[in-house]
C-alpha cells in the first residue's frame, strides 16, 4: 500500500507543470496595457511634471 501511495504522488509530481501558456498571455497582456497607457498618458505626464518642475524652480 505504501508503495501504490508514493508511486501515485510520485506520478502526480512528474505531470505538474503548471500553466505556462496562461502566465506567459497574462504577462504579455501587462505588457501590452503599460505601453498602450504609456503611449496615451505619456505627453500629458510629461507636461504636468515639466510644468512641477517650473513652478518648483520659479519659472
């Protein structure tokens, strides 16, 4: 019985590869949105720090 357990676990271990495919689309996807917002939102961030940076140095 013992043996039956462990080459069950044993079985169970070699078959558990995870969910590759899934981790790297869910990676990809970030990847993607960050440069799509950074594409959008970057001019305007931009123009609120270079206009941080005047107002800090007086200009």
């Amino acid at each position: 019985m013992r043996e039956r357990l462990t080459e069950r676990m044993t079985e169970q271990l070699r078959d558990e590869r995870g969910d590759v495919p899934g981790w790297v689309l869910i990676t990809l996807m970030t990847a993607g949105l960050v440069i799509v917002i950074w594409g959008l939102a970057g001019p305007a961030l931009s123009g609120v720090f270079d206009q941080a940076i005047g107002r800090v140095l007086g200009f």
